[in-house]
C-alpha cells in the first residue's frame, strides 16, 4: 500500500465521517428544503447565496456528497489499477485489498439512492406518511 493510498483512503474516511454529521444535521435542524424544489441545483444554482442557514445546510451536505463520491470513486479506481490480477483467487482480477474500496462504492451507491427516495419523499409522499 503506497503512501498516497493510505491518504486517499484517510482523506475519504474524514469526508465521510463529515458527511454522516452533516446528514443529522439536515435531518435534525429540518433543513431539508433549504435547496428548495431543486435536484442537483440548489435553489436554482450551482453555487447558491448562502443567505439562508437551511441553505447552507443542505446545501453543504450535497457539496460533501459530491466530494465523497469522487474520493471513493479514485480510491477504487487506485486500488484495482494496484491489483495484481494473479495474485489472489476470488473475483476476476480483483485481490482482497482492492476488493473494500468495491465495497465503499457500492454502499455509496446505495445510501445516495436512500438519500434520493429521501429527497423525493419529502416532497411527494405526505399522504402515505399521513397514513403510517
Ligand atoms: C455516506 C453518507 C451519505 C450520503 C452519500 C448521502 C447522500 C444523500 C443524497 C444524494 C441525498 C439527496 C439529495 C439532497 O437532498 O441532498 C441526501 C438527502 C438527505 N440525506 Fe443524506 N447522505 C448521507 C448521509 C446521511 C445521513 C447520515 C443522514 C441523517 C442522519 C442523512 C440525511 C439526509 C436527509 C434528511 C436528506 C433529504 C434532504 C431533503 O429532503 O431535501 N444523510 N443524502
């Protein structure tokens, strides 16, 4: 493992702990709308004026979503590009070190799909929430 592995997978690990507070904070300061109706966009921009906490808040955790996304996305691509495909059996090609970084990014994968239902729930789906 190289140096700029073990950062990468540091600086990844950070953005991520940031993100999971950042996600409570939405969720607990009920920030939720503070990108308005917007998805990616935030009120309508890419960089929006942060004259609203809501905003800032919401608006915060997408950045830190992106981030995230990009240094899990490079971790995996490092550690397959690293792997010597003879040197474990298992999936084709890939050994046990660069098979976490596989892993990080299909859970990524998952949590923004959990992020987007999320999202358009709390727009769309009040009558079922009335119900439950
Ligand atoms: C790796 C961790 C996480 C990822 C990748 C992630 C990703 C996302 C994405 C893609 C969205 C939809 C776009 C948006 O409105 O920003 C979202 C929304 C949301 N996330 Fe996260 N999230 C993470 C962690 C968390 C955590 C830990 C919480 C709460 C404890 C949380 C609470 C929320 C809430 C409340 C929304 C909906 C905001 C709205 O209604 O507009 N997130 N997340």
């Amino acid at each position: 493992m190289t140096r700029r592995y073990t950062l990468l997978a540091w600086t990844a690990a950070g953005a991520t702990y940031l993100l999971i507070v950042l996600g409570a904070v939405v969720r607990i300061t009920g920030s939720g709308m503070g990108c308005g109706d917007h998805w990616p966009l935030c009120n309508g921009h890419l960089f929006p004026p942060l004259d609203d906490i809501g905003t800032v808040i919401e608006w915060s955790h997408r950045l830190v979503v992106a981030l995230v996304s990009v240094l899990v996305v490079a971790l995996a691509v490092y550690a397959w590009r690293a792997t010597d495909p003879g040197r474990q059996p298992g999936l084709p090609g890939v050994s046990p070190p660069s098979r976490a970084p596989l892993v990080a990014v299909a859970l990524l994968v998952l949590q923004v799909l959990l992020g987007a239902i999320t999202w358009r729930c709390s727009r769309r789906c009040s009558r079922q929430r009335a119900i439950l």
